[in-house]
C-alpha cells in the first residue's frame, strides 16, 4: 500500500497547515529572508501544538522521527520529552525531526534562544496536566508559555527585539490565545480542557455543563463577554507596538491586533454565544480594522 503524502512527509504537512490559521504567519508581503525563517518558526509551534493536542500526522512518521519506540508513540509526554532532546541539538549538534533541521539555520543566523521554544514545549506539557484553571492569574501564567514566545520570536527574527516591544507584544500575544479560547470553548471542552477561569465561571454562575449546551444562556454570555473585555484591553494595550515599528513589519504586527479586534466583534455579533461554532470575522472586517490599527485608532 503506497503511504499517504501526509503520512509520508510529516514536514509537509505540518508547513501546509500554515494556510488555515487564524492569523498570518508570513505573509507574502514580507521580504524573503524574513518569510523563510518564520515558517521555520511556525513548523516548530506547529508540531508542538499537534503533539500536545494528539492531531499528528497518522502513522507514527514524527514519533519515529524524533526516536520514540512505537510502544509509546501515542504517549504526548514522552513526544515532548524527545521534542525537547532534539531541540537542544538545534544548539549544539545535529537534531533528528527535519522540522526542526529546517530550524537550526534560522537560530544561528538570528541568535535565536532556546527560551522561547522551551516555552512552548512547557505550555504543551502543561495541557497534558492542567485542564482547569482557578484564577485569570494562572491563565495569564499559562499564555506566558503558550503564546508569548511567539511574538518575542516574531521580533528576534526580524531584529527589533527591545524591552517595551517584548511587553507590548506579550500582552498582543496574550489577548489572541484568550481569543483563541473564547472561539473555542465548545472544541476544548471536547478534550476536557477549560481555559475560563474558574473564580470567573463561579462568579457568573456558570457549571461545566452548560459550556456543552447547543446554544449560550444569559450566564455564559455575560461570562464570555466579560472575558473579551479583557481581552480587549491587553490589545489596546499592546497596540502602540505597531507604531514603533516601521515598513512591512509594521504590516504584519497590525494584522495581529487586526485579527484579534475582528475575532472579537465577531463574537460581540453573535451576542456572545460561541457555543454553536467559533465565530469569524469576513475579510472586509479585517481589512476594516487593520486599516484603524495603521492610523492608530480602534
């Protein structure tokens, strides 16, 4: 039986997953140099995201790749552990996934750390362990490793790395994962994972069984909007990044902030019930807010 494309070529496949993410990852409008080397970024986020919410390629290829024995190559943990053994080769040595080979060329030619991606692997880590959390404290904890690096790895790239665009950008990075979260509360639900704050569900008067109605009452509606606010705010926050940067960076970075404003009118339209599906922003949304993030307003 000849072997599927995806099954065959796990780099692929993980790289074509690019196209349907929420947000740019290196759109076409960016020089070259800068493209290549966040695709190679994005090909690491991404295996590490598909490791920890079990979405591999079938057939094993990445577990194999990575040295685990076919006995464990379902165990997520044992995957991050092997992850993160052949990333610190990217430092210092020859690693073994061609995700990450792809990598070790954008580390040294932009000084890249391991931090970052040591982050994400613990985000993932943290998901096989974690799937309630108590307080808005520990879910801002939790986007420190899970959404942060992302950014700051956005501005190591592309050389414009400074303490108060690193602050900025976490709090940008921080507002799109509880975003991401808000869209998905029925999807995460279904891998028993909750990232709406516990104190903040009790204070609603929200039970884990109404997060898997067909449709949001008047209580889960409240909560989701009270969690966009916030969300809201850490944009507003972060946004005076976009106007510290200049030329196509400053593009892309108003995109981020575009993407999130939308996702968040989008659920403001669908008067907060995110329960039947995520809702999406239309392209003339985004294009809309991206053109009040260029001229500082929104």
């Amino acid at each position: 039986m000849t072997p599927t494309p995806t099954a065959r070529d796990p780099e692929r496949a993980t790289l074509d997953k690019a196209a349907g993410e929420n947000f740019p990852v290196a759109p076409f409008f960016l020089p070259r140099a800068w493209r290549t080397d966040l695709m190679a970024v994005y090909g690491f986020a991404r295996l590490v995201d598909d490791i920890g919410d079990g979405d591999l390629a079938p057939g094993g290829a990445d577990a194999r790749l990575l040295g685990v024995p076919a006995d464990r190559a379902e165990d997520r943990l044992v995957l991050l552990d092997a992850l993160e053994a052949d990333l610190r080769q990217v430092f210092d040595g020859t690693p073994r996934h061609p995700l990450l080979r792809r990598l070790q060329p954008t580390v040294r030619r932009r000084s890249l750390t391991p931090g970052p991606f040591l982050g994400l692997i613990a985000a993932n880590r943290q998901d096989q362990l974690v799937t309630r959390y108590e307080t808005y404290e520990d879910l801002l904890a939790y986007c420190e490793l899970s959404a942060n690096p992302v950014g700051r790895l956005v501005l190591a790239v592309t050389g414009t790395s400074t303490p108060e665009r690193i602050r900025r950008s976490d709090a940008i990075c921080t507002a799109l994962q509880i975003v991401e979260h808000l869209q998905d509360v029925k999807e995460d639900l279904g891998r028993d994972r909750i990232y709406l704050p516990a104190a903040d569900m009790k204070r609603f008067h929200v039970q884990e069984a109404d997060l898997a109605a067909p449709t949001a009452g008047a209580s889960v509606r409240a909560l989701i909007a009270h969690e966009a606010e916030r969300a809201h705010a850490l944009l507003d926050e972060g946004a005076p990044l976009v106007g510290s940067v200049h030329g196509r960076l400053k593009l892309l970075l108003a995109g981020f902030v575009a993407g999130g404003r939308a996702a968040l009118r989008a659920i403001a339209a669908a008067d907060y019930d995110v329960l039947p599906g995520p809702p999406r922003p239309g392209r003339v949304r985004l294009l809309r807010e991206a053109g009040l993030t260029l001229r500082g307003e929104g």
